[in-house]
C-alpha cells in the first residue's frame, strides 16, 4: 500500500482555512471586555496567565475601575491585591496604574487607535497592541501567541524561531480580511484539539491532513 502524500503548503494553507471556517464560524473574543480600555488591561494581564483565570480576576478589577480616570486614583497595592491570581503583578499592577494615567494625561481618556501610540504604554509589547487593534479596533492584525507560533511550526507554515517571524509568515500566507478570525480560530483548536501536550505533531486532524506520513514528533522552535 503506498503512503499518502503530503499536502503542498498552498494545499494546507487552503485546508486550514476551510476546515477552521467549518469548526468556528464566529470566534468569540475569550477575554471578557466592554470596550477598549478593559480589553487592553485584560490583554495585558493575560501574559504569562491563561484567559479563564484573567476572567475570574477583571470582574472585581473592573468593579472598582472600569476606566482610566478612576483606574489612575486605586492605589497601585489595591491593584496588585486584585490582579495577584494572575502572576506577575507587581509589574502588571504598576503598569495599569502608569498607563491609565498616560492615557487622561495624552490621550482625554480614551485608547488610542493608533499602533506606535499603544506600545508606548507601559507593559503594551506589539502582541497586545495587535490584539487591541484587531479586536477592539477591527483593523487587520496577527497576534501571535506561543501558541500559535507552535500551530504554525507543526503545519509547515513558519520555520521561524520566535513570533516575530512567524506573524510576517502567517501574514504574507493568508488573506488580509481573514487575520482577525484566524488568530482566534487558530488558538481555540489549539487549545481544543492540537494542544501541547495533546498532540505532537501527528495526533490532531489538520496535523494528519496536512502530513499523513509524520510518523515522528514534530520538534517545534520555542519562541
């Protein structure tokens, strides 16, 4: 019986995006959020910490302050004993405080739309501003996650050995006007079927389809 052969990446890249499409027609945004500025300060509370437990934590955040003018008056330490679940709050902590702050004293309260303007603010890198911009703003945008970064590796669409690489990648493969569901689509199947230590490489459907003679995990570059 002679051995299937392997999609050719125009082939998966046209794969990936029909059978995403299939599985989640309408990625919902997994950070809870009711406008810009919640979203930004769950994104960025979001590093380094998964999007359920940032969930559990913004409800109280947001009960004390929704919004930068009243965010900038709780002490930075009420901050901190809030967000603590989420790891790394002392810097988190400190950077909402100076953010909100940046954003009353440049910006009359509101989250600029612009992308050099977001990474400016304290603890915004380019990830968390692309996810402001695309999901908050609608302007076509690539966040990439190790997540996505190890997605991207495991079906041939990026050798690259860090994120930044990989989001040119992923840009210059797909279309423009899929970016902002795609990111999404990609990172619940990764999260649903092609988590890390649920495949390697050769266990979920779009690994298979794609290489169905990978008989080998796949050794993916972390970022």
């Amino acid at each position: 019986m002679s051995e299937l052969k392997p999609l050719s990446k125009s082939q998966r890249i046209a794969f990936i995006l029909r059978r995403l499409q299939e599985l989640y027609p309408q990625p919902p945004i997994p950070l809870q959020h009711e406008d810009a500025y919640t979203l930004l300060i769950a994104v960025l509370l979001s590093a380094q910490c998964t999007d359920e437990r940032v969930n559990t934590v913004t409800p109280a955040l947001f009960a004390l302050a929704d919004n930068p003018a009243d965010m900038a008056k709780v002490p930075v330490e009420k901050i901190q004993e809030i967000i603590r679940p989420c790891g790394l709050s002392p810097q988190k902590s400190r950077a909402i405080s100076v953010l909100s702050s940046m954003l009353m004293d440049e910006h009359n309260g509101q989250v600029p739309e612009d992308w050099e303007a977001l990474e400016r603010l304290p603890g915004v890198g380019h990830k968390t501003a692309s996810v402001v911009m695309s999901q908050g703003f609608g302007h076509p945008a690539f966040p990439v996650d190790t997540h996505i970064h190890r997605l991207a590796q495991r079906w041939g669409l990026t050798n690259g050995k860090n994120v930044v690489q990989t989001e040119k990648d992923l840009k210059r493969l797909f279309p423009q006007e899929r970016w902002n569901d795609l990111h999404l689509q990609i990172i619940y199947y990764g999260r649903e079927h092609c988590s890390a230590r649920g495949c390697d490489g050769t266990v979920c459907e779009i690994c298979r389809t794609c290489y169905p003679n990978r008989k080998k995990p796949k050794i993916v570059l972390k970022p």
